[in-house]
C-alpha cells in the first residue's frame, strides 16, 4: 500500500521521471526539475526560478487553474502520494442531472422515465443547448408511425368504399398485421416499458392506461387473425368473421406519440428564458496579468483577475471596477432598460452589457458563483418544486387509474352481457375507449406546466422564486413586513444636507470637513468624503489628525484648527450651541447630524442620512391599493424609523430590535392570524425572513438573506412585491382552470367511452377518437399555462 507524506518529496532516481505540468506555465516538467515548492502536502515541480517565485507568492491563483491534459490524476504533484488534481471553476449549468416535472424527488444521472409516472424526465438544471433526444426520438417515431398507421386507416377505408375492399379481407387482415406490429412493437415501445414500470413500482398512471388498451387491442386483433377458430358465436359478425383492431391500435399510438411530441415541445419552452439567460454569458474575457493583457476562455478567469471591459461587450463575471467609467445595461437580471452609470469601486453583474465607456475590473465571483449562475439554479429549483395545491391533484390521481380501471372491466361486463351483437366485439372496444380517454396526463401537468411558466416569467421580471409554494402564498399575504436599511432605503450613508453659519462660506466649511475626515475611517465619513467630491470641491491634506471615540475627530488644515463631530465635542472645545434648532429638525427628518467647528466657532451643520429608494414610496401606494398593511421592522433608533415611516406612510413601526427579537415581531403577527411576507437584505434578517410565510429578500443584500427567502428581488426594488403578487394571482387562477379542464374532461370523457349515450342517440366513442381527445386534453393544459409567459406586469 501506498502512503501519504507530508513535506518534500524527493524526486526518484529513475531518469525516466513521469512528466507533469508546470502549475504556472503549463510547461512539461519531470520530478528531477531542480525547482521545486511545496503546497499542502503535494509538492510541485517548475520549469525555472521564476515560475516557483510566483506560484509560492500566491499558491491559490494557479491550483485552481483547470487541468488541460489527461495527465489531471497526477498533475503538479505525486499521484503515489495521494495529490489530487486541483478542480477548475465550475461550470454555471455543472453536471445536468434529470428529474421528472411532476415528481422532483426522482432524480437520475440522464434521460429516461419517471418510475412514478412514466413522464420523461428533462434536465435538472437549464443548459445553454437544449437536449434535446427525447423530442428527437419521439419525432422519429411519430412520422414513421403515421406513415404507417395512415396506410393502414385507408386500407381499412377502402373496404368499406369500394365494393369488395381494396383487398380480399383475408389479405387486408394480415396486411394489417404487417404494418400494425412495428407501430405497436416499435413506436409504442416506450409507453409499454412505462406501463410495466408502473406495475412493478405499484404507482399505477397513464401510461398503465396506454398500455393496457393498446395492448389488449392488439394481442385481441392478432389471436382473431391467426386463430379465429378458437372465437366463440357471440364474437362473430353476421358473414361469420372476427373483427380485428388493428387500426384503432396503430392509430393510438401514432396519436399518444404525437400528444407525447406536441408536450415535449410545450414543456421544451418553459426553459427558454433560463436558457436565454445562459446563453448570454460571453465566451472569453481579457485578462489583464503583470501589464499583458490577452482573451483567455471564460473558465481560465479567477476571483481577483483583473479584466478589462471594452464598449459593447459583456461583463465576464460579477465584480468592481478598479478604473474608468461607463453605462452598463443590465436589464437582462433588472428588467431596467436605461443603463446605469458605473464608477470606481461600483459593482457590475457578469453577463451584463457594456456600453461606450471601457473599464477595468476586479473579478469577484466567477462560473457557479455569478449573480447569473445563481439566478438560473433558482429558478430550476423553483420550477421543479411542487405547490401545496399539488397535493388535490396526487390524491385525485392515486384513486383515478384504479377507477378507471374499474369502469373499463364493468364496461366490457355490460356490453357483454347487455349489448347488441356482436357482444364481445363492443364490450372489447368500448372499454379500450374507456382506457384510452381516461389518461390522467392532463390533470398531472395541470399544476407544474404553470408553475414552470410563472417562475421562468419571474425570472425576466426580476423576480426569481425559490419554490413553488410562494408562487402559491403570495397572493394570499396580508402583512408585509420590512426592514428599513437596504430594503426602504439605499443601504448606503449619504451626505443630504449642508448649513454653514452665518459668516462661513459652505464650500469651504465642506472642503475643511471632508478633508480632514479622509483620515477617519468611521462610515459615516466616506459618505461625507464623497458627498464633497461629488460637489466637485477639492480636498487637501491634513495634519495632526486626532480621533476622540464617541466624539469626533480633530486637526489641522492649513492654518484652521477643525473639529468635526458631535454636541459633546463641541462643548467640550468651547465652540458653543450655534444650529442647535436646526441640528433638531435634522434629526427629527432621520438624519444624523454632525458639526463643523473652525478655529474654535461653529461653521455649519453636515446631515448623513441612508436616503429611501427613489422607488419605495411608489411600492408603499401600490401596496396599500392591493390591501397589505406595511410594517416596519428596524435595529435602527425609534426618531429615525418613524421619520421614514412618516415620509412613507408605514402603518406600524417597531423599531431597535435585535435579529432574533425581528423573529419574534413575525411570530406575533402571524398570531394573530395575519399571513406575513418579510423584506429584508441583511444577516440581521435572516431568521425574520425563514419564520414569515414569505421571504422576500433584496437581490442587492447578502447571500444569507437570499438563502433564507422564497423570494428575490433582484434589483431590490419593492415595486417587485407587487408584481409578483399579480403574478401569484395569475399562476394559481391559470392552475384552477387546468385542473377544471383536466377533471371536466375525465368526468365527461369516461361515461361517454363507456357508451353511457349509445342508448339514446346510438352514439359511440371509437378509441381511435379517445386518443385524440386524450392528446387534446394535454395539450389545451400545457397551452393554457403557457398564457401566463404573455402576462403584463
């Protein structure tokens, strides 16, 4: 047995050394290179000096550089010591698994059936090319199968035109026979194996149905044609034959086929607008490394590359720009057409469009961690979860196939017994049409085919949905709960408001004041910093800066001694009270109030506040119009929380609440029989966000907050909440009319296949029409749901 060593390794005698790869360069090396380092217990070997000096300086950057040889079981290090080849980024779409759309537990490593209920499984997770095999197969089959089965119908016809038959009826039935086998054997194959998978697995479905009335015509037709000897009276016709249903056999599996082919197309595009998405992603980008730059493949790019965006191309991957400006168009993850201006230290999403400006960038998060990559996982996610309104449709189904089976087996008793001559020629059609029309196909896609439109319609709206279970809650909220920092407002301190007193000039007042915060590093500083950059006033250097904790800071500027801080600072260096009203109405309006003092006066006022998004108070109306009472929810300070409530309009406030107190304030509004939907972006909210019936958490916010959600809102905009109300609405009124299509359809289709009307009006339901309306059914099912893609929101 081999073992695992920690620490160097020295290279073997032999002078055939295997080859390895240089981790920095890619060069062949073998273990005699005089250059070596070690790096978690795996030692590695370079082509020069200068290759081991830069791989010790940061190990991380190449390790995680993806393989691209067949020697990645041995690369960098000793395959006998137990190195393992360093992994590439991941892929956004990873390993496609597949899953069934109606049971999302049943998971399996490629295409196949469902052993629940004989649907096709579709890929897990969208990928950029649709796999398209399944629709392929089917297609295949169908035109062959048609072909076929229409040969067969005009054979069949044309007895019954032309007198004498086309053919002598001995020929026509084994011409039949002919042509009917591989219809059956081949093109029906499929709906045969997932029969049986049904039996075996005691999950009886539609294809059990399929199975069993394509079966028995079929093995019926050829017993008749080989042995019709055997046939009693009651089965013979008034020339004394045996009828033979050859046709209504071929002709059902040419029409299921076609039913299966129209719903693999319908369903194909549910994923379309993740695929979109994928695609989007550009192929390469231009990294930028020890002053070369050069367009190296998407998956070559890792968090902490520097990459240059030039105009009109895509941001490679989520991160800041470093240097220069310009206007990104991001409404492929906002819905916002206008393009938004980016700046230094500003982040950009991958996949986003650049306009005319150019820029360099920091790459933060790449392949699966793109704001892109989690985008898509959540929306397949959502689509493959299953609503609570599911649960009517499985209890129906688990009773369906076996009533069904049922009706068919005291059909074919009544005919036999009750209906006209030929006897068991009726009863033996008729409860084939009972078989053929009852498939529950459509009431299993009547819930998932809408759930799958409406998260993928939420996804080009900004609105992704983690489950279907809020699509289905949503509508039904009552209460929306809402922090305040980064929900109602920008998340971001900003400098609001200026006063200078009497006799000092407010340029100057600023210029002393931010000049003299860019040594602190306080939060409430870089907002003032700015705020004066952004007035374009110019800043210098100060000295003897001092930092006084709870107070503020002090130093010098030239020849003034300024101070900057609050109430306290300023009696404490004799500065007096001046503005002391006017610092009041500040605070009283949610801002946080600090003085200027210069040489020992009070030159001014400076108002921070975190300002409300341009977008809230028009969310609050619309809110309020759909009945939802708001309530704010804060660890902020009471004078603050209620001025924005004031400027807002927000029902209730509780405010300086610790994060599992907002939990708590949850849990008392739910008792008092309010649904509850909470907004909210930080850590802090967390917990809140997974106790309410809905989390809506703020694409803008942490990763934390976006985990605890059923809910994001990719821009963070709370006009989102409303239109994904609408759109819960929409789902869940689109889910009703397909379960009312699906049942309405079974409830009359199945008395009428057992030939409830044939007394009264003679009519009968051939098979061969039951399939048609069987596909039908599905088929107006899947339409429907893909209405809601058309919604206006």
């Amino acid at each position: 047995m081999e073992h695992e060593h920690h620490g160097h390794h020295p290279a073997p005698s032999s002078v055939g050394a295997a080859p390895l790869k240089d981790p920095v360069c890619g060069m062949s090396v073998t273990e005699n290179s005089k250059w070596s380092t070690e790096s978690g217990g795996t030692t590695y070997y370079f082509c020069s000096e200068g290759c081991r000096n830069k791989f010790a300086a940061d190990p991380a950057r190449y390790l995680n550089k993806p393989a691209a040889h067949d020697h990645s079981a041995h690369l960098h290090g000793h395959r006998s010591h137990g190195a393992a080849a360093p992994k590439p980024v991941a892929a956004i779409a990873g390993p496609v698994e597949y899953t069934c759309p109606m049971h999302p537990e049943i998971v399996r490593p490629g295409p196949g059936a469902c052993p629940i209920c004989g649907m096709a499984l579709e890929p897990r997770t969208a990928t950029p090319v649709e796999d398209k095999s399944e629709l392929d197969a089917m297609t295949q089959r169908l035109w062959v199968c048609a072909a076929l089965a229409a040969i067969v119908v005009i054979l069949d016809m044309g007895s019954m035109i032309v007198s004498g038959g086309i053919l002598a009826p001995a020929t026509l039935i084994f011409t039949e026979l002919i042509l009917t086998t591989p219809i059956v054997l081949w093109g029906g194959w499929p709906f045969f194996e997932r029969a049986w998978m049904s039996i075996v697995n005691r999950s009886l479905n539609m294809f059990t149905l399929i199975g069993l009335g394509v079966g028995v015509a079929y093995v019926y037709s050829i017993v008749a044609a080989t042995m019709p000897q055997i046939f009693p009276p009651s089965f013979r016709g008034a020339g004394g034959e045996v009828a033979v249903y050859f046709e209504p056999a071929a002709v059902i599996v040419a029409l299921v086929l076609l039913g299966q082919v129209l719903e693999l197309r319908a369903r194909s595009q549910t994923g379309a607008a993740i695929r979109a998405l994928l695609g989007l992603a550009p192929k390469t980008a231009r990294r930028i490394r020890d002053g070369v730059e050069e367009d190296v493949p998407l998956d070559e790019v890792h968090p902490g590359d520097q990459l240059r965006v030039r105009p009109g191309e895509k941001v490679p991957a989520d991160g800041v720009v470093v240097e220069g400006a310009s206007a990104i168009d991001e409404s492929m993850v906002t819905g916002e057409p206008i393009p938004v201006e980016k700046h230094a230290a500003d982040r950009v999403i991958g996949a986003t469009v650049n306009g005319a400006g150019s820029f360099v960038m920091r790459a933060e998060r790449v392949g699966s961690e793109t704001l892109l990559a989690q985008i898509v996982k959540m929306v397949a996610k959502a689509q493959r979860s299953r609503a609570p309104i599911e649960r009517l449709a499985d209890r129906a189904a688990a009773y369906f196939v076996p009533a069904v089976v049922g009706a068919a087996i005291i059909t074919f008793i009544i005919w036999a017994t009750l209906g006209p001559d030929p006897k068991m020629a009726h009863a033996l059609i008729n409860a084939v049409a009972v078989l053929i029309i009852a498939c529950p196909c459509a009431l299993g896609l009547a819930t998932p085919m809408s759930i799958m439109v409406a998260t993928g319609k939420g996804a080009t709206l900004g609105v992704l949905f983690r489950n279907a279970e809020a699509i289905e809650v949503l509508r039904q909220v009552d209460t929306l709960v809402v922090d305040k920092t980064g929900t109602l407002t920008e998340g971001k301190p900003k400098l609001v408001r200026v006063i200078a007193t009497p006799g000092f000039d407010e340029n100057e007042m600023l210029r002393l004041a931010a000049s003299l915060e860019r040594g602190s590093e306080h939060p409430l500083a870089a907002a003032i910093v700015a705020g004066a950059e952004s007035r374009k006033v110019i800043l210098s250097n100060a000295d003897n800066f001092l930092s006084i904790p709870g107070k503020g800071v002090t130093g010098m500027l030239g020849n003034h001694q300024v101070a900057l801080g609050n109430r306290v600072l300023m009696e404490r260096i004799g500065a007096g009270t001046a503005l002391a009203s006017d610092g009041d109405a500040m605070r009283t309006e949610g801002q946080t109030v600090m003085y200027v003092a210069i040489d020992g006066k009070v030159a001014g006022l400076l108002g921070v506040a975190d300002p409300i998004k341009a977008t809230t108070a028009e969310a609050i109306r619309q809110l309020h119009a759909d009945g939802v009472k708001i309530v704010m929810l804060t660890g902020d300070s009471r004078a603050t929380a209620e001025a924005v409530a004031r400027e807002l309009g927000i029902d209730q406030v509780v405010a300086e609440v610790l994060p599992n107190q907002k939990a708590e304030a949850v849990k008392r509004l739910q008792s008092e029989g309010r649904i509850v939907a909470m907004a909210g972006d930080g850590v802090n909210d967390a917990p809140a966000l997974a106790q309410a019936q809905v989390g809506i958490a703020m694409g803008t916010g942490t990763d934390v907050a976006i985990e605890s959600a059923g809910v994001t809102l990719v821009k963070g905009d709370l006009r989102g909440i409303v239109r994904a109300r609408l759109l819960s609405r929409a789902t869940m009124g689109n889910i009703r009319q397909n379960l009312f299509f699906a049942f309405v359809y079974n409830g009359l289709g199945v008395p009428i296949a057992a030939g409830v009307l044939y007394p009264a009006f003679g009519i009968l339901l051939s098979p061969m029409i039951a399939a048609a309306a069987m596909s039908i059914s599905s088929f107006s099912v899947i339409t429907n749901a893909l209405r809601l893609r058309r919604l206006s929101l």
